[in-house]
C-alpha cells in the first residue's frame, strides 16, 4: 500500500482514472439495478391445483391429495409436502430447500405429476403446476369498471386484459374475482325427465355427440386437394333447445322438451365491490423468487398496452400496488444517504475547519458508495431495504480511512513543517499499517454476516457483502486518491500558524477547549481504573436485562403503510348472498372510520375459492395528512394556528383496531387484521401460525379450537384455526341390498347426481364466431329440482333394465358435517410419517403481548392435552416437539408479561375423565355479552361426558349444518 500511494502522489491521473472507472461502472450498474422491499429470499414453492366437481374434501384428499403427494415425495430436496383439499379442490404445495433451483424443482414436480395422472379420477381437470408462493397477497390489484353488465364487464377482463397481463415477465397468477362469467346453460326439468323415462347421462352424451366438428380426410383430384369438414358445431346458443336428444315411438325428444337452453352466465361464486360499487377486479400474483418491482412494471406496462384495446367507457384503475410503498422506501433511505454524507462532511469541516480538507475527505464517500453498485449489479442484487441500508451505515464507516490519512498528512504539515507534497508520501506511509488493520477488521465483522445459515443468512447474505465492498473500496480511496488530493490540495500556510515558533492554527479556539477537557479525563480515567473498569463492567451487564426488555422481531412490524387488509371467515355453509349481506355490513361500518379512502371487498377469492371468505383492503390517509409532521406545523404557523399539527392525529394502528372493534359485535364472524404481508418464507402470511399435528381430525379441531380460545390470554388477536368440521353436506347413504334388487349401480347413482345436482361445467364447447372464441355449454338441473333436498330426493337414476328409481328408494340423505383436510408431512430425509393431518392456529400479535406471544403460545401448546400421536410446532421452519398422552393435564396459560393465569384441573379429576377419549374432546366458543348473530347461526355448547356428550354435540353440529344448508338456499337469517 506504501508503493501504490507513492505511486498515485507522483501520478495523479493514474490515481483518478482508477477511481473513476470504479465509480463509472457503479454509476452504469445502478442504473439497471432491480428494486426490492427485501432481498429475494422466497424459498422455492411449487404448487399443484387440481380439480375435480361436485367432490367432497374427504374424495378429494384421497383420490387426488394422497396420490400426488406420493409421486412428488420423491423429489429430491424436499423441505415440506403439504396439501390442502376442499370441496372439489386440491393444492398440494410443495417448499424445495434454499438451494434448489426453482425451474429445475418444477419441472421435477411436472415429472412426477405426469406419472400418476392415470391413476387420479377420470373427471378431473387437469393439474395446474406453477412456481408461486400462494401464501403471498396480491402485489397488484386492478379494478375494471364501466357502465355495463357484469357478463360485458367479465368478458372484457378475461378475453382482452387478463391475456395481456399473464403474459408479463413474472407473474404467476392473474385472477378474476366479481365477474360473471359467460357460458350456453342447459336446464333440464326433474318432472320432465322422469316423464320421459330417460337418465340425464343420456342428455349429456347427445350434447356431447351432437355438437362436434370432425375432420373427414382430403379429396383429391387431378388438380387441386380439397379438407372434408363435418360442420357439427351449434351456431346459435338458441339451436341447443332444438337438439333431439333420443326418438321415442318415431317422434324426437329435443332439449326443449326436457328443459331449456339459454345464453346465460355461470353461476356467480365471486362478488367485488370498490367503495360499494360492483366491479371486477384482477389480482397479479407473483412467481416465486421473482422481483416484486419488476413483474408490477412488466404488468403495468402491459395494461398501458392493452388499454388502447379497451372501450373509451372502460376504465382500469389500480388499487393495490406494493411498488407504492417500496419506492416510497427507497426514496426515503436515499435522502437520508445524501444527508448523511452531508453531516459527515460538515463534522470534518468543525474539526479541520479547512474546506480543502473537507473536500479531500468527502471525495471518499460517494466513491465507495457509487463504486458498491458495480458489485451489486455483478451478485445479481437489488435495491432493497437491506443493502440500501448496508450504505448508510457505511457513510459513517467509509469516510473514517480518509480521515484518518488526511489527518496525519495534516499533521505532517502543521508540526513537522513540511511541504503538503512530502508530506502526502510520509503520512500516508507512517500510517498504512494501522489504517489497513482498522478497514480489514471492519470487514472481518461483516463478511461472516453473509455465510450465516438458513433463512437469516439469505436475508442477511446482501447486507454483509455490500457493507464489506464499500469498506474496500474505502481503503482503496484512502491509499490513492485521499494522498494525492491532498498533496496537492492543501497549502502549508494553511496548517501552519503563521511560521516557524507559532501554534498550529487547528490547536487553539474549540479544538483547544476539547483537547484540554478530553486530557483531564484521561488523566482520571488513569488514575482511578478500579472505578472505570467497574463502570465499564456494569454497562456491559446491563445489556442482559436491556436486552429482554426489546421488543423481538424478525422484520419490522406493525408499518404504517396507510393499507391494510381484513379477512372475514363466516362459519362453514354461508352463502354468497349471506356473505354479500356480511361485507355489506361490515363496508359500512369501515367506510365511515376517520381517514378512509378506499374500501375494495371480495368474496370467494383467494386461495381456495370458497363462498364463505371475505376480504377487504382498505387504504387510508396517507401520513403527512393524519400525523405530526414539520410541514403541517408550517402551515399552521402561516394559518395562525399551529395546535393544528397535533389534533385529529390517529395512527394505522389505532384505525386497525376501531376495525376489530367493529366486526367484533359479530360473534359467528372471525376477522383478522393485519397488514399487508410484505415478506414471505414460504409459510403462512400470519404473525403466528402454530400447527397441532395428528391423524383424528376431530381431535385436532377440537384442541386447535380450545387453542384458539386463550387467544387473549396469550397476547395474541385475530385468532383463528385453518381445520373446519362444520361445513354442512348431505352424504347420500346407498341401501346396496335394495340397490341390487334394482340393478343400479353406485357409480350410476354417483354420476347421475353429479350431473343433476353439481351439474357438468363442461359438457361441450359452444364457438361464438362474432368474438372469434370458446364457451362452456354447462347442464344442470333447474334451480328448484337441485337445491331442496326433498326434491333431491324424488330424482331419477337408471337402472341395468332400462328402467328410472327414485333415488329415496335406494339411499338416505342425512346432514353431516365435513372438513377442509390440511396433511402435512416433511423432509423426506426425517422419520415423521407421511399423511398426518393438521390444525393450524394463525392469528397477530396485540401490542402489549408481542414480545412473547409466540413464546407463550408455544408453551401453552406444550402443556395442553392431546391424544397420543398428537404433535406441535409453530410455522413450517420451527422444529415439531411430540407431546404428551394426556387429555388434560395442567394447563397454565402464560400472559405477554409472564404472569400465569387461568390454571385448569389435572387429567386426574373424575369429573375430567371422559376427556381423555379424544373423540369427546369438548368444542368450545367464544361468547361475547356484546356480541350479536350476522348469519344466524348459534354457537354449539361446551358439553363433557358419555352419551350425553355425543348427543348433544351431534344436535349442535346438525343444527349449524342445517341452518347453513338454509343460508345456501338463500334462507339466511339475521340479515343485518
């Protein structure tokens, strides 16, 4: 380092040419330099959706669920296998370790997909694989409005927009919430169809017969070759009525005399609503891995593209965008880097009081800084929080080498006289070895950062090696530019007092007063260092207590963004109406809070599509509105009233809980609020997700539900379990004997309510030549003949003979209950056995329990009874600690604060006894004094205890099923 300062004092164009190409290829780098919120540290998920109509969760988890998860099982680098089936749908979601590259894992997953598709059910569609983290809310959200019918609306935003959109660089998910989508309906009458003594598969097989074009082969002649088409296809959706189904005694039976065809819409599953109006909204969701920011741009410049296509009255108009917040971020964390350079200029200026000086050293900051870009670009980073906040940090760091050599070149100058050119040679030589060993173990410190393991060491992996760089670089100014600016940049009479005998001018004024404070404390220190080690001693171990007393995150928490979102579970058989009837009310309610701008609802969205989840996104005032800035306190100044800045402030926070406060009166409602999931590893977006693993779902509902009910006591809110075993359903019980007597098949009766009841979505495709595309003809049965049961039960299957039963002569149609089933297994490498299933309980922190809720609810977890083979954990990544065997066994639930609160009776109590079978293990819910019914239904009671107890939960659960089955056939009740 001596010889390249030496060097670059005596060649000073060779000094700044090799700053400057450093810093032009930093300036160059920054400029294609993605942004980011956070590093890309997503783990690589790959999900598998497979759907099969009318199936219930239990079909589907063994039919396609189980299937799937054992060919993909085999994959190699495996971190978790889960899945979750519900009615007729199928996720199975695959998480790959850290390393695993994410292209290769899908296509893997692909592989292994493809092997046991002849194994999986026959009417089911096929299996879409994507590379997402379904866990992740919608970065962008894009509303679609005009004065027009929703069907317009809905072709408009799945033909024209949502194409465009999907074929932008990133996305993984462009999904349609609040449309009605278009499709030739097919109704057929129950009464009609038994008069005619024909089974609806026959109906079917005619749509499917009678409605193809075929190709015929070429007819060639001796000059010219002519293609042979069987032109079988309906030009009209009116001409589907006219289709003969069968001839009866030589007269045709056509669709018109069953039913009748309409060019209608799908049954709507969805509803969206921006401030109350119906819209239809799309919402982008990202790849897995990809960049927030650029797959937002890449969409956003497709929408400037395709809104030429659009109508002049279409509007598009964007609601949710995370790049707002992330460049908002940006922008601030590079004001504070120029105003920290700044400042640390300034604090050389007081000390050097020479401009030159100040120069000299200031050089050095945008060099490093600038010159860390290149870096950046090279390792494939990005702008983000962390490396952005690496350089800040480093402003105050990178300037120290320069300093440092400046100083003792000063030095030279003010007290051995000597010229500022021999001098440059001299100091910097004198002061070499101490200033690499300062820059090398600053780099020692946070190079190490990077190579930490797991998902910190991929978060952290930015930070450390941008902060390194810039310390490099530092030292690299330090040793080339800083001596030669300042051989030539400083001048003797400036240092010197005025000559030979004088003072140096630095010394005197302040720089004296300190120098003199600062000796007479050495001097004590020295004298007295029994007292300074206890001191120093007594600091250190302070940190132990401190420590516990911070709050501990892994991210920032609790950001005021000025949106969140709010999730609204209603229980398990709502309907859309009832649920169009739950988010009217609870708009209502949001729309006249303080601050308010923005309310966009949703029902049926997300990630199981299911009609009884809600969800609202609400954007409030931005901050220089709502709380204390400098600006407002200006312009009250200017208005003569400066107490204006301190009134009417409320905080995100505060507007969140007047939101808890207002869908807590709702006791049959469970809502959580929560800000909008900015950084995801792969599990779920919750603050909190604790899992009770075990093979009875009952008994996991049950100790996931009594779980959830110390919510308060553990410092948590917004509490909530991910199994429900209270979905209504009607199982169709065969009486084999009769059946056989009468020659029906079960697979007929099967099929044939699958048909008559769940309807075929896809029959045929009906070709609108007009818009040049496809749409689904769909057959069904007519609304009153499918959706009461007594009617259900008078329907039609056909037997070996030709003949038509009643279904009521074969079967019985009790209401049940059924579950959404959530199976977990992980790595393959460990011996946890596959096919387990699980509860999860997700919820957010409230402020005064976040330091320990997790804490608290994991050992709550521990505590709390469960059947053998019972297991927990908290989130995906948090290892899983097997239980004990007991039902009950001293539960002593930990407040935020440590205290022990509500201590429950021990397994050996009489009275407690029945609780140790798991099956009869006590469901429990939440009963508020304020809390009023939104959809009607009444909570089921706590009961314990032999018949008794199965009798009287099987009353409360058939009467939440049945009252659910009323609100699906649009009889709710408690309408508000």
């Amino acid at each position: 380092m001596k010889t390249l300062a030496a060097l670059c004092i005596r060649r000073p164009v060779f000094a700044a040419m090799l700053i400057l190409a450093l810093v032009v290829i930093g300036s160059a780098s920054y400029l294609g330099l993605g942004v980011d919120r956070f590093p890309a540290v997503d783990l690589p998920t790959v999900m598998v959706r497979t759907t099969l109509p009318g199936a219930s969760p239990e079909e589907t988890e063994v039919l396609i669920s189980e299937r799937i998860e054992e060919a993909i099982n085999t994959v190699e680098g495996i971190d978790e296998l889960r899945s979750i089936s519900g009615p007729g749908s199928s996720v199975v979601i695959t998480t790959f370790m850290l390393d695993r590259d994410i292209e290769s894992a899908a296509q893997d997953v692909r592989d292994r997909v493809s092997s046991v598709l002849a194994d999986l059910p026959r009417d089911i569609d096929p299996p879409i694989i994507s590379k997402q983290d379904n866990d992740t809310s919608p970065v962008l959200t894009i509303a679609v409005s005009a004065d027009r019918p929703l069907r317009e609306l809905t072709e408009i935003a799945d033909k024209v927009i949502k194409p465009q959109i999907e074929r932008s660089s990133g996305v993984g998910e462009v999904e349609i919430v609040g449309g009605l989508e278009r499709a030739i309906n097919v109704w057929v009458d129950a009464d009609r169809l038994g008069a005619y003594q024909m089974p609806i598969a026959v109906v079917r097989d005619a749509l499917v017969r009678q409605n193809a074009d075929l190709p015929g082969g070429n007819v060639t002649s001796s000059s010219r070759e002519q293609t042979l088409r069987t032109m079988g296809r309906m030009e009209d959706p009116r001409a589907f009525g006219d289709l003969v189904i069968a001839t009866r005694n030589g007269a045709p039976i056509r669709v018109r005399d069953l039913g009748w065809a309409e060019d209608g819409t799908k049954e709507q599953r969805s509803l969206s609503r921006l401030n109350g109006v119906p819209t239809v909204t799309l919402s982008v969701r990202r790849q897995s891995g990809a960049n927030t920011v650029a797959v937002i741009e890449a969409a956003k410049a497709s929408l400037a593209r395709v809104e030429a296509q659009l109508p002049a009255d279409v509007a598009l108009e964007i609601i949710r965008d995370q790049s707002r917040y992330i460049y908002a971020a940006l922008h601030e964390i590079n004001r504070h880097l120029v105003l920290g350079s700044i400042l640390a200029c300034l604090v050389v200026l007081t000390f050097m009081r020479s401009w030159r000086a100040t120069v000299i050293a200031g050089v050095a900051i945008p060099a490093s800084v600038i010159s860390t870009f290149g870096m950046m670009a090279a390792l494939d980073f990005t702008l983000n929080s962390v490396t952005m906040l690496a350089l800040v940090l480093m402003v105050g760091i990178v300037i120290d080498d320069a300093i440092v050599v400046l100083e003792n070149i000063f030095r030279f100058v003010e007290e051995k006289h000597m010229r500022p050119f021999e001098a440059a040679a001299a100091a910097t030589a004198e002061i070499a070895l101490p200033v690499m060993a300062t820059t090398l173990s600053l780099a020692v410190i946070f190079i190490p950062v990077s190579f930490m393991s797991s998902i910190s060491g991929r978060f952290l992996y930015q930070f450390g090696i941008t902060a390194a760089v810039a310390i490099m670089v530092s030292l690299l100014v330090s040793f080339t530019l800083t001596p030669m600016m300042g051989a030539r940049l400083l001048r003797a009479e400036d240092a010197s007092g005025g000559g030979q005998g004088h003072a140096p001018v630095s010394r005197g004024g302040f720089y004296a007063i300190l120098d003199r404070v600062y000796m007479a404390l050495l001097g004590w220190s020295m004298r007295c260092r029994v007292v300074i080690v206890g001191l120093a001693a007594i600091v250190a171990l302070s940190s132990i207590p401190l420590y516990t007393m911070v709050r501990q995150e892994y991210i920032p928490s609790g950001v005021d963004e000025a949106e969140f979102e709010v999730r609204i579970t209603a229980p398990e058989g709502a309907s859309v109406p009832a649920m169009n009837d739950v988010m009217l009310a609870l708009e209502r309610d949001v729309r006249v809070l303080p601050g308010v701008r923005l309310v966009l609802s949703e029902v049926g969205g997300g990630f199981l599509a299911s009609v009884n989840q809600g969800e609202m996104y609400v954007r409030i005032a931005p901050h220089h509105e709502r709380l204390f800035t400098w600006s407002r306190l200006l312009t009250g100044l200017v208005t003569l009233d400066p107490l204006a800045a301190f009134r009417n402030n409320y905080s995100q926070d505060r507007i969140m809980q007047m939101v808890r406060e207002r869908a807590g009166r709702y006791d049959d409602l469970r809502v959580q609020v929560r800000n909008i999931p900015s950084f995801s590893i792969g599990g779920g977006p919750s603050e909190l997700d604790l899992a009770l693993r075990g093979p009875d779902l009952e008994s996991l509902a049950a100790y996931g539900e009594q779980l959830r009910l110390q919510a308060t006591a553990l410092g948590i809110v917004d509490a909530d379990t991910t199994l429900k075993l209270n979905k209504p359903e009607l199982r169709v019980e065969i009486d084999r004997a009769r059946a056989a007597d009468l020659g029906v098949d079960t697979e007929d009766i099967a099929v044939a309510l699958r048909l008559m009841v769940g309807g075929d979505e896809e029959v045929t495709r009906f070709r609108d030549t007009s818009v040049n595309d496809d749409y689904d003809v769909q057959l069904r049965l007519s609304e009153g003949d499918r959706n009461d049961p007594d009617a259900i039960a008078r329907l039609l299957v056909p037997g070996d003979r030709g003949q038509l039963v009643r279904l009521d002569n074969l079967v019985r149609l009790p209401l049940r209950g059924c579950t959404v089933a959530d199976r977990s297994h992980g790595p393959t490498a460990t011996s946890e056995p596959a096919g387990e299933r699980r509860t999860g309980l997700c919820a957010g922190r409230s402020a005064a329990g976040a330091p320990r809720s997790g804490r608290a609810a994991r050992h709550a977890a521990g505590l709390f009874g469960r059947p053998c083979g019972t297991r927990a954990g908290a989130g995906a990544h948090v290892p899983r600690v097997p239980l004990g065997i007991h039902a009950v066994r001293d539960l002593h639930v930990h407040d935020p604060r440590g205290a022990v609160r509500e201590p429950r009776a021990s397994a050996d109590d009489p009275a407690l006894a029945a609780d140790c079978d798991p099956v009869r293990a006590p469901v429990a819910l939440a009963q508020r004094a304020d809390a009023q019914p939104l959809l009607g239904a009444r909570p089921a009671r706590p009961v314990r205890g032999g018949q008794e107890e199965r009798d009287s939960a099987d009353r409360s659960h058939e009467q939440l099923a049945r009252q659910g089955a009323r609100s699906a056939l649009g009889h709710h009740g408690g309408k508000p």
